[in-house]
C-alpha cells in the first residue's frame, strides 16, 4: 500500500507541475492577448497583367489603323495625280508635248539618274 501511495503522490506531483505549467503558459498567452495587436496595412494599387495586355494590344491596333489610312491617303493621292498628269497631257500643245515626251524617255532610260535630277530642280515648262 505505501508503494502505492507513493506512485500516487508522483503521480499527482507530476500533474501538479504540469498544471502549473499549463497556467503559466495560460497567463503568458493571455498577456499576449491583452495587448492590442500592430498592423501594418500597406496599400499598393495594382493592374493586373490582362489589363496591360490589352492596353499594348489597343496601342498596336491603333498604330496599325493609323498606317492604313496613311496608305490609303498617299494611294489616293497617287490615283489623283496619275489622273491630273494624264489629263494634262491630254488637252496640253505641242511644246508641252514634246516637254512631256522626253521627261517620260529619259525617265524610262535611266530611273535612278532622273529621279534624282527631277527632285533636285524643278523643271520649267515653257509658257505659250
């Protein structure tokens, strides 16, 4: 019977320590929580990655429509000046003719020599 008692004894003193380790532990959690808690809130605007795919996406369609219509404007602008050289070649005289006829020979025998004399002076027709 004493054995027993003395097995009882540890064993209560035992969960006695470990009952005052529970309420230590206890009081230490409940300080943490009696004081308030610091937070840090850091706000940060962000676009997501979609949102910059299709503003690059509007941009190139942009610049793409941007150079269509450029085209579209020197092409007409070309259709309009082939029609306003042949009309004039059409009601022009004979001196205007022959001015005509040699700009399109020699434009016709060298390209590259003309172009570059047709940009750099300007060709006088003569007056009639």
């Amino acid at each position: 019977m004493q054995n027993e008692l003395k097995t009882y004894s540890n064993y209560a003193r035992t969960s006695n320590n470990k009952t005052d380790e529970l309420w230590l532990r206890i009081d230490v959690y409940a300080n943490k929580l009696a004081e308030p808690v610091k937070s840090n809130v850091t706000h940060q605007h962000q676009l997501h990655k979609g949102i910059w795919i299709s503003v690059g996406l509007s941009v190139a369609v942009i610049m793409l429509l941007m150079g269509w219509i450029s085209s579209c404007n020197s092409k007409k602008q070309c259709e309009a000046n082939d029609i306003k050289y042949r009309a004039i070649k059409g009601t022009a005289g004979k001196e205007l003719s022959k001015v005509f006829y040699k700009m399109d020979s020699l434009y016709d025998a060298n390209q590259k020599q003309s172009e570059s004399k047709l940009y750099s002076k300007k060709i006088r027709l003569p007056n009639k």
